[in-house]
C-alpha cells in the first residue's frame, strides 16, 4: 500500500486575477480617441456651467401679427422651448411655473394679448423671480421688414446695452435679466460655437427699443479680414423689431411684492378713453355748432318777413262765404 500524503504536502493554486475588459475609447467625428490618463472626470469639475433655457409661450387668441414676432424671437434664440397656449387668467402663473418645471427651464417669456389689439410680455425667473410686465409697441417682424440682413439659425448673438442702463437700479436689474435669458449658453446642443449677430438694447424716453443686426465681413477667399479690422465690419439690420415700457417689476414669479411701478405708464385703455373721450366732445361741438347756425337762420328768417311784409291781396276772402 502506498504512503498517506501529508496534509503540509498540500499545494494550493494561485488565485486567478480578475479578467476585466479595457475601457472603450472615446469616440469623435474624426475616429477614435484615447482618454488620456491624467484628465479628470467631468462629473468632478467645480467649474460653472451656464444651462439657461427658456420657454416661450404666448396666451389664447392671439394676433396674427404678435404670433410671427414670437415666432422669429424663437428662432433667434436656440435655448428656447416653445409649448401650447396658455389660458391668460388669475391663475396663469402657477400654471406657467408648473409648465416651466416640467419643461426643465428657468426662465420664461410669456405674450398675453388683449382685446385683439394689445400686447403685453412678461419676462420671469421661476420659481422665484424676479418678473416683469411690458407693453410691446412699434412691432415689426421678419416677414413684414424684408431686410437684406441674414444671419445663420443657432450662432450666438452678442448682447449690447446703452449707457443708460447703469443709471437707476431697475435699469440694472432689467439688463441682468435681459442678459440671462437672450444670452445664448456657451457650448449649448443646438447653437454654433461663434458670433455672427448683434442683439443691441437702447434705452430712449423711458422705452427699451431691440434691434437685431447682422455682422458682415465684406472679403474674399484670398483676400480675408484681419483681427481687429473692425473698419471693415458692417451691420446689417435683420429683425424683428419691438419697443418694451416697462410697466412693473416683481420680486416673486409672475406676481408678488411690487419692486418698481413706472410713474409714467398710461394703459392703452385709459388711453382710449381720452383719446375717444376726446372725439366725442369734438363731434358734441360741431353738432352744438349745428344747431346754433339753424337758431340763427330761423332768426334772420323771421327778422327778413317782419321788415319785408306781404301786400294784402284784394281776391283773399272771396271765396270764403
């Protein structure tokens, strides 16, 4: 019989390592990219990111007219949203800041007309503000200017204030807001990654007037612009164009605590009134003045036959018996 093995005798395999796959490169538009070994995640970054969107919705029974100039703001702004109308009554913002959460923006333009005729623009930060409240005038959209401007969809514009707005501090308020919401994100999906246009804000008698211009180069393939040529650069207007009067700003969403009021907003509908109010004591004048000329002609009329009588007629009582 053979010997027992002894149990020190006993070898025991090594443990196999682990077999995992090797991490799959990146990949590009012009093929496969390694990942270098000492670059962060991006997930672990501190650095900002800017990720402003915005929804652009506009209140039922909306003009024709109103309607396209929200139609080319949309498409001047490539972090926008559009959605379905929206019902303009008391409870329209919790209805628009519910929409805006579920649309995973921050910022809203929202146009509610009146009356067919009257357009007002409200501009909020959700949920918790600021807002503000325009009257839209001097609309000119796109389709009815047909400038010769043209610049390409989703390029990032540059933004351009007047000097007033550094003056009061709702005017500073304004631009903040104006520039977070038509300042297109850096490195955003749909935009191109360079400036081809000029968003430009000037402030004249208390109105906000927006222009839209295209920047030209004006050269040839061999003969190309250099840095800092700006003697060659034009602007070209594009569109659309609207003037903004400001009429209140408040510290919630849509509504809340009133920060500012423009003493010098009058309503379109007081407007109206005196303007109409105008008219008619206009037409009660000329009809007063009517009536004073037909006293009068009556009065001369009855003057001329008392100085001017008739001559008895000897034939007048023959036929009387």
């Amino acid at each position: 019989m053979g010997k027992k093995r002894k149990h020190s005798d006993v070898v025991v395999p090594a443990a196999k390592e682990e077999e995992t796959a090797p991490e799959r490169p990146k990949r590009t538009l012009l093929g496969w990219k390694d990942k270098p070994e000492n670059q962060q995640d991006s997930t672990t970054s501190t650095g900002f990111k800017n990720k402003e969107k915005v929804l652009v919705t506009c209140s039922r029974r909306i003009n024709y007219r109103y309607r396209h100039l929200m139609m080319n703001l949309v498409s001047v702004l490539p972090h926008c949203k559009k959605d379905n109308k929206v019902e303009s009554k008391a409870t329209k913002g919790a209805t628009l800041n519910e929409l805006v959460e579920l649309k995973s923006c921050s910022s809203c333009l929202f146009f509610e007309c009146r009356k067919h005729k009257d357009l007002y623009m409200w501009m909020s930060k959700c949920p918790n503000g600021p807002s503000v409240k325009f009257l839209v005038n001097a609309v000119h959209t796109m389709e009815e200017l047909k400038l010769t401007g043209n610049h390409l969809k989703g390029s990032r514009p540059l933004l351009t204030f007047s000097s007033n707005f550094d003056k009061d501090p709702h005017w500073k308020l304004l631009k903040e807001m104006i520039i977070q919401i038509f300042g297109t994100p850096k490195e955003h999906r749909k935009s191109k990654p360079y400036h081809d246009h000029v968003f430009v804000f000037s402030i004249v008698d208390d109105h906000i007037w927006f222009r839209n211009y295209q920047i030209s180069c004006p050269h040839t393939g061999a003969d190309k612009i250099d840095r800092g040529g700006l003697e060659k650069m034009t602007l070209i207007e594009v569109g659309p164009r609207f003037c903004l009067n400001p009429i209140k700003i408040f510290g919630g969403s849509f509504g809340g605590p009133t920060l500012y009021e423009n003493p010098f907003y009058v309503s379109p509908n007081q407007y109206a009134y005196e303007f109409n109010g105008q008219i008619r004591s206009l037409e009660k004048r000329q009809k007063a003045g009517k009536y004073a000329k037909k006293v009068k002609a009556k009065t001369r009329r009855k003057m001329h036959e008392m100085s001017n009588p008739l001559e008895t007629d000897e034939f007048a009582d023959m036929w009387k018996e």
